[in-house]
C-alpha cells in the first residue's frame, strides 16, 4: 500500500481511494473504549465491512469436534456488529449522494491525534449535474462514554432540494468474516432479535436481545437540525430500524446542518426498560450538552492525554506520524473500557472475532500505565472479574489455582486448538506481571488490595501444581507452549519458567505486604515458602556448546528449518504442516528474545548478544507480535540501524498495512509495542523488578532528538535526549523522584532537572542475519 502523506499531528487522505476502503476503515475508526465505529463513509456505501462495536458484547456460537476430547471449550463467541448509528444519507433532489456516480471533484478525511474528531469534506456532483460541497466531522466521545456525535453539512453550490435520511439500522448484511468458519459467519448474521422500538424527540431508541448469549443491547438517536429557512422533518420507526429524514430547499452557498447525537447501552443483567432509560438519558445529556461542547471536551480530554504520553522524534517524520498514530489507537482502545476486555483489535474490526488475547497485558496495557494508568487499571479489574472462571478452568485441567482463557470476550475459554492455547499457560503470568507492573510503576497499592492479590495468589497456585521439582531439586515445567507457537508442548520453556518463578516471587511478597487478606484467601507461610522454593530452582535451560539459551530445553538439536524451501511461502502456518514445525528450528515470533526484554537481569550482555544473534537466524517474523520486540533487543545490543528498521515495521504495521490484513482491524498488540521498542529501546526506559526509573537512552544515525512524556509513581516525567545529552525533569509538578541515569543514582525535581552526557552502545557481535528474504519489511531511510 501506498503511504499516506506525512504529517506529525494527523492521517490525511487527500482522494478518496476506493481499492483502500478495507483498510482505511480501520485506519480511521474511532472508539473510546466503550464503544467503536469503523471508518465507512457516513453514507454507508461504498463500504468493505461495516462496524459498529461494544466492548465485550457478543454472540455464542457452538464449537464442535471432528474427535473430541475432555476439556475442550464447547461454544465460541464473536463480536457483534450492533446497531448502526453512523449512518447519514444524503440525497440531492431524487439522486442519492454515492462517490461511485456522478462527478467526485474533490475528497479529503483527515483523522485528528489532537482534536479526536474524524473529518471529511467532499465536492460532487449529482449525475444530474448539482453540485453540492459535503462537510462532516465525527466523533466518539471520551468525556460521555456511551456518546457519538456527527456534525454533516451540505451546502448548496445552486439552488437544490436536499434529503438527509438519519438511520439507526440493526442486522446489517455483512461481508464474510476474515476466519471463514461458517459458524462464526451464523452467530455474526442477523444476531439481534427486536425488542422495542421506540420514537424519542426528534430521534428513536431501539432495543435488541441477541439469541444465544442473552445479551440487551439498546441505541439510540436524537438531532439538531439547523437551516436558513424552512425544512420539514419526518420519522419513521420499524423494529431493525429507524429514520429521521430532513428535507430543505436551499440556495448557492445555504446549508443545512444536521448533528446526529448517538448513544448506545448494554448489560447481560438489567431490564429492557432501565436499559432504554439509559440510552435516552445519555442522549439528552448529549444534546443538553451540545456538539459545541462535546468537541471541546474532546479536544481537553486529548490535550490531558498527550502532555503526558506524547514524543517527539526529530530526523524522522515517517516514525513521528506513526508514534502519535499508534497511541492514539492505544488510547481509543482502553480510554473507557471500564472493566471490559480490550480485543486484539480493540473496536476497528472483526479480527480475531473481537478475542482479547494475553497481547493485551503483555503489550498494550504496560503503555497504558505508563501514558493513562486509570485505564490500565479498569482492564485489570474486568481480568480480575473473570477469577471465578479461571478457577473453574483451571479445576476442568486438573490443576489449582486458576487458569485464564487464551482467547475470549467474557472470561471463558473460547479456542478450539489446544496446543497453542490451553498449553500456553504463560497467559496466567503475563496477567500477574501486568498486575505487578501497574504497581511499581504508579505506586498505587489499592489495586493490589482490590483485586490483584487474590489473581497473584492464584496464577501462583496454578504454577506449584502445574510444574515439578525433580530428584535433584530443580523445578520444571513440562508439555508447555511459550509465545512462539511454532514450537509447542516443549519442556522448559524459557520464558514460560522465568514467567512463572516472577509470578510465584510476586504472589509471594504481596502475600507478606498484605498478610492478613492474604490469611483470608487461605494462604499460608507453608505456601508462600513452596512458592519462593519455586521461583528459586527454576530450571533455565542452556548450550554450554553454542553458548545460548535454547528457547526450551534440546531447542538447539532439533532440525533446521530448510528457509530456502520456503522463499515465497509465508506465512508459514498456511504452507507447512505444525507436525513439521513443532520439531525444527523455526520460530514465528520472538520468545526466547522476549524473555530477555522482559528478564534483562537474568542474562549477561555477553548471552544477549549471541542469543540475540542465534535466533535471528531462526525467526520468521509470522507474527505481528515480534518486530517491536526484536527492535528492544538490537537496541540494547548496540544494533541500531537494524533496530530503527524494525521498529517501523512495527508503527507501520498498519499504515502501510504490511500484513495484508489491516482491514480486519488494527493491531493493536504492535502499535504499543512500537513505542516500547523507541521508548524502552532507544530511551533506554526501565525499572527492572524496582521502583526506580532507569534510562540508558542510544539514538540511531538517522534520529537527532527523541523527548518522551511518561507517568511515573503518579508524576509526570519529561525525558529528552538530544545533543549529546539526556535530560530528565519533571514538568507541572511539585515532586522529587529517583532516577538512575545509566549507572549513576540521582535525584530529579521539579526546580532541578539532571542531564548527562549520553553513553555509545557498541556491539559485541557483527550485526546479525535474518533468514533469506526476511529481513525487517520496512527500512527507516524508505
């Protein structure tokens, strides 16, 4: 795909393209967290796939086995495209406004980081030879959670009869879903039974109830019409949908402004008529309030949002555009989650049927502790809502403690291939490091109490009974699968092992912090010494041959991958069978060098750069989850150039759709692992298992200055690198923190910011290989 212009602040189209509709409809998609709309143009067509979202409603859809097997998940679920509220249709005299007739002179959408607001302005002309200019401006509302509001204009160009139809549509026909499976594409169409239809001021509310999951969805509409002269306004309600259609004549250079207020409800629990009440509320509130307002507090709300997690990269323009792109989509997915799952694709698409999987406490949420930590916290909590299910998950595989899906909506357990799910049971301590991690790094101990002992307490008892001590005292953890999915049910894998001993080290200081909830969860000192035992004989396989980690133990012996057979034939997965992948040399994603990100103390510099090295060789990239990570690692390893490279394949997942697959929405796992691998790789941020910020900050050649703004311990830091410096201070604030610049301990306040001159990273090995033909996809200079 073509990139679209450049420029720090916005993602500008300046034509319309209809061949990139599939995915800049992710692209532009807007969403709060809550709620979610795709970037289909306001008319609804021409469109790739319509979608409007919640977070965490859905539809069940039955999973069956051609052999089954005891603890299989029996149903499915999948995202539910709910009722359409984006919907505007413009008619000029009796021709309805449709880019794909008449004469599109003009077309701009510019997608705003600042304003939060989606525009677009378009001139036509009807097949009939009017001419009308279009303006509109979207928006899902971060300050009123349940809230859409559209501003759409028409000006007349000469005099012209204009028709704007307002629809809420429920049902709406849809394209095939990206997985092909005919039983998520039977839960997907026509998931919505009626329920009510109601006309409510100049607007409707229309509740729906999906078949099998039981879930009440409710939406609704209102408006504020303004013309110069007269117009006339109509409304039609049916049980799949509803209409407000507004009609004026008008002259050269009249308009007619129609803004469309749009609100939207659910719950598995309250009554049909409390969850109606609630959606019209919300739209009084929203036209009481006024599209004025809602764009202002719009505006406020992001100006907030980016004086704490905003950076700047000075030398690339490229990577600036996509730093400020991807965190906005960060934020647009967790914002106002409130105690729902956040999807791998947050609310821009179908992918993954709207799954949440462990990319967002192992990716996404750690950004969001740094840059807003109240959300952070909210997708914790709904996690720590699902405890009672992973306890029952954990008792169906005859383990303790508790077990969390590899995929879901609500808490159960939803995917059908074992081997890369139930066998990944690192899911259970990427939860507790996300935890542990909101802790250290805000300082906010209430979360702990809350919720997160009682999920640290219980990942840890899922790992005593689930790994073993041996005969000689090592603790080991057999028949597992670690992130890369193309080695599984392998014994010792790296990074599940030093996953596990953090997450059983972790439950056990909290137990001490918090000694008597913890009694009342049942805890004893017996147990907490079990699991320090634990923690402490982990079994950390490795070559003294080759002088690396084998990834999980005989890693290092298995076959080698034949790459030059697979020229062209990626992604593996779909050209190979697992049989044959499971027993080579071959990884889809980074796993070994994920655990040295993650477990920076428990390997030298001296293993970093030879693991680094060795499985570079050996690294497919299959997955969008590894560019970010592998960007950490060269970094640190001194490889900049090669880092810089991969980090833009990693921003650039989606603007430059690399994977072809952008129109199933963004990912979002990579847009925040893209601004880990400039802030922690090039900005040098860490705190390993402490409560100290540390920066190490190297730029690459092509980078003159970096500033980044996090939250640390509930202030706001500032770090610049530039000129042969790095500078840290804390702006705004009235604080002292720690910090450790390099290897020096210092003290930064809010009257006295400390800089030190910035240190080369120099290599200890050459700059590694990739596998024929795969190399980073984007290269910086491109």
């Amino acid at each position: 795909m073509n990139p679209l212009p450049v420029d720090p602040w916005s993602l500008r189209e300046p034509t319309l393209d209809l061949d990139r509709l599939t995915a800049t409809e992710s692209m532009f998609a807007l969403a709060n967290g809550h709620v979610g709309i795709r970037g289909n143009l306001d008319e609804g067509e021409p469109h790739d796939t319509l979608g409007t979202y919640l977070s965490g409603f859905y539809e069940k859809h039955v999973l069956p086995y051609p052999e089954s097997g005891y603890g299989y998940p029996e149903s499915g679920q999948t995202m539910v495209n709910v009722t359409d509220g984006k919907l505007l249709r413009l008619l000029v005299d009796d021709e309805p406004f449709d880019v794909r007739y008449g004469t599109l002179r003009s077309h701009e959408r510019v997608l705003d980081f600042r304003a939060g607001t989606l525009r677009r302005e378009a001139e036509w002309v009807s097949p009939a030879g009017r001419p009308v200019r279009v303006r509109s401006t979207r928006l899902v509302s971060f300050a009123q959670r349940a809230v859409i509001g559209i501003a759409y204009e028409v000006e007349a160009l000469e005099e012209t009869r204009v028709i704007v139809q307002s629809e809420l549509v429920a049902n709406e026909p849809r394209t095939a879903l990206n997985n092909g499976d005919p039983r998520v594409q039977s839960a997907a169409d026509q998931p919505l039974d009626a329920v009510t239809a109601d006309v409510e001021h100049v607007g409707a509310v229309l509740v729906h109830r999906t078949r099998s999951s039981g879930l009440l969805l409710a939406a609704g509409m209102d408006h504020d019409i303004e013309a110069p002269g007269q117009f006339e306004v109509d409304q039609e309600v049916r049980p799949d949908w509803a209409r407000t259609t507004v009609v004026a004549v008008l002259r050269p250079g009249e308009t007619l402004r129609v803004v469309k207020y749009v609100a939207y409800g659910w719950s598995a629990a309250r009554s049909e008529p409390a969850l109606r009440d609630q959606v019209a509320a919300a739209l009084t509130s929203a036209r009481y309030a006024g599209w004025d307002t809602l764009r202002l507090a719009q505006r406020a709300y992001l100006d907030e949002f980016w004086a704490g997690a905003d950076v700047e990269v000075d030398g690339d323009p490229v990577l600036q555009q996509a730093m400020r792109f991807a965190l906005f989509h960060v934020l647009q997915a967790g914002a106002r989650t409130e105690r729902r799952a956040i999807g791998a694709k947050a609310l821009t698409g179908t992918g993954y049927n709207g799954h949440t999987f462990w990319d967002i406490e192992g990716f996404v949420l750690p950004v969001l502790t740094l840059t807003h930590p109240r959300a952070a916290a909210d997708a914790l909590r709904w996690r720590a809502s699902t405890l009672d299910l992973a306890r029952q998950r954990a008792s169906t595989l005859g383990l303790a403690g508790a077990a969390f899906p590899w995929r879901t909506i609500n808490g159960e357990e939803t995917s059908a291939y074992w081997p890369a799910s139930t066998a990944a049971p690192h899911i259970n301590a990427d939860v507790a490091r996300a935890f542990e991690e909101y802790r250290l790094i805000t300082g906010d101990t209430g979360l702990e109490q809350e919720c997160g002992l009682e999920v640290l307490v219980e990942t840890a008892r899922l790992w005593r009974s689930l790994g073993h001590h041996d005969r000689h005292g090592v603790w080991h953890i057999d028949g597992v699968t670690g992130p890369d999915e193309y080695t599984a049910l392998t014994d010792d894998n790296v990074f599940t092992n030093l996953m596990a001993a953090r997450n059983l080290q972790a439950a056990a200081d909290a137990a001490a912090r918090n000694s008597q909830q913890a009694s009342g969860l049942g805890v004893t000192t017996e147990e907490i010494a079990l699991w320090r035992a634990a923690a402490d004989a982990v079994h950390v396989p490795y070559d003294e041959e080759l002088g690396v980690h084998p990834q999980c133990e005989s890693f290092t012996r298995f076959g080698e991958w034949d790459f030059d057979s697979s020229a062209g034939r990626y992604l593996l997965l779909m050209h190979a069978p697992y049989f044959q992948l499971y027993r080579k040399q071959v990884v889809k994603q980074a796993d070994l060098v994920l655990a040295m990100q993650w477990f920076p103390e428990r390997f030298t510099a001296e293993q970093r750069a030879r693991n680094l090295d060795y499985y570079e060789r050996r690294t497919v990239r299959d997955s969008s989850l590894s560019a970010c990570t592998q960007a950490v690692l060269c970094a640190q390893a001194g490889h900049l150039a090669l880092a810089h490279d991969y980090l833009h394949e990693a921003a650039l997942v989606d603007l430059r759709d690399i994977h072809g697959n952008t129109g199933h929405g963004v990912h979002i796992a990579s847009l925040a692992g893209a601004w880990t691998a400039l802030v922690a790789g090039f900005g040098g941020l860490g705190h390993g298992e402490t409560t100290t910020l540390r920066l190490a900050p190297a730029l690459p050649d092509a980078i003159t200055r970096l500033v980044f703004r996090v939250r640390w311990r509930g202030t706001p830091v500032r770090v610049e690198v530039a000129d042969g410096q790095v500078r840290c201070s804390l702006p705004g604030a009235r604080a002292r923190l720690p910090v450790r610049i390099y290897d020096e301990e210092l003290v930064v306040t809010s009257a006295r910011p400390v800089s030190r001159p910035l240190r080369p990273r120099e290599p200890l090995l050459p700059t590694p290989e990739q596998p024929p033909g795969l190399g980073p996809r984007v290269q910086a200079h491109s």
